[in-house]
C-alpha cells in the first residue's frame, strides 16, 4: 500500500510537500506515510482516492485495477 501511494505521487509529478499541502498535514507526516511508519488515517485515504481517481481498495493493494465503483 505504502509503496503503491508513493507511485501515484511520483507519477503526477508532484513532491510530498505539494501533496502534504493538499492533504492539509505537514511533509514529514506524509513521508511517514510513504515509508509505512504511520498508518493512513481513513479521512486521508478517501482524499488520496478523490485526488488520484482510484478506489481506496487499490491504493490498500485489495485490487490492482484502479477504476473507482461508480
């Protein structure tokens, strides 16, 4: 899951302090979450889900097809 987070980051280009900002929580929070030192709050996981355009079950690693249930 950690990793997969980290990859839909780096994908969009974006740095952990840009998606920390979104996600209203410091750069250091969000780095913990990459390295799965902190587990993801369910409110972070969802804004993660809108922003990407994936369902929470393929950010968890549940499914690799990231389409979000209509």
């Amino acid at each position: 899951m950690y990793s997969r987070v980290r990859d839909l980051r780096e994908d969009r280009d974006l740095t952990q302090r840009e998606l920390a900002a979104h996600l209203c929580c410091s750069q250091q929070v969000y780095s913990n979450y990459e390295l799965g030192q902190r587990d993801i709050p369910t409110d972070i996981l969802i804004k993660l889900s809108r922003f990407y355009g994936v369902s929470t079950d393929y950010i968890l690693g549940l499914t690799n097809n990231p389409k979000q249930m209509k």
